[in-house]
C-alpha cells in the first residue's frame, strides 16, 4: 500500500504561495523546501509539493497547463466539521483565493470550494458518515 502522498502543482511565485498557505494555517517541511520548491504539510503523510513552473517543467515533456484556464486537478480536504470547512475556505479567500462555485450542502457532507493563487481548485468538506443515506452508500458499491 502506499504509504505518502506528495501532489506536485506549478506556482508562478512561490514566496506568495507559501504565504497565502500559511494564512491558511498549514505549515512547511523545510527539509523539502528551497528557492524552486516548498513542499506543504496538509496531514498525516499527505504533502503538496509547491514547484515553481521551471523547476515542474523539469519533471515531464508535456506543457505546463495554466490551471486559471483549464481544469487540472480537484484537491479535495476532509475536515472534522462544518465550522471547519467554512474558516478554510474564508481563510483561503481572505488571503487572495478566489470563489468558484456555490456551496454544497446534502445535509449528511457539506462542502465548499475556492482557488487559490494560482488558480488550482481546493474542494473542502464535511462529512458525517453516520449520516449517509443508504442509496448513495449502495449506488457507490454499485459504480
């Protein structure tokens, strides 16, 4: 099994991408972090790799795409409550992130999204497994 995620996204500026992290509330393993590369605790062995464009670039053949225009990737944060899923994202939009959709409320996960600097999507919810309803439980077994 695995055992450490590490999920890489291109920053235009890293300095102001670390600072608008940091308002967030996450922190930096410095071992992992220089002038082209921070790489973000978000949890238990889950990091964000923050590379900057040129030092992404390095890692693939393919163009970096500008994730303001196209979709790239959806990280999605579970947090312990609604409160939670609300100061994220007020955080996030606070320090410079960017509203992309309405909320999500099904009663049983409540979730919210935001951009941030650099235009990736962070999804942030909620989620009382307690409360799902048996058809979605069933219709995911199904799929």
């Amino acid at each position: 099994m695995v055992q450490q995620i590490f999920v890489n996204l291109p920053v235009k500026d890293l300095n102001k991408t670390k600072e608008f992290f940091a308002h967030l509330g996450f922190t930096f393993n410095e071992q992992f972090t220089n002038e082209a590369a921070a790489c973000m605790i978000i949890g238990e062995n889950i990091y964000a790799m923050l590379l900057v464009e040129p030092f992404f670039q390095s890692f693939h053949n393919k163009a970096v795409g500008d994730p303001t225009k196209t979709a790239q990737v959806i990280n999605a944060l579970a947090v312990g409550s609604r409160a939670e899923v609300d100061a994220l994202v007020d955080k996030a939009l606070e320090a410079g992130g960017s509203f992309t959709k309405e909320p999500a409320d099904h009663g049983w996960m409540y979730g919210r999204s935001f951009a941030d600097i650099n235009g990736h999507q962070w999804e942030v919810l909620y989620m009382d497994e307690s409360a799902i309803p048996e058809d979605v439980a069933a219709d995911s077994q199904n799929n």
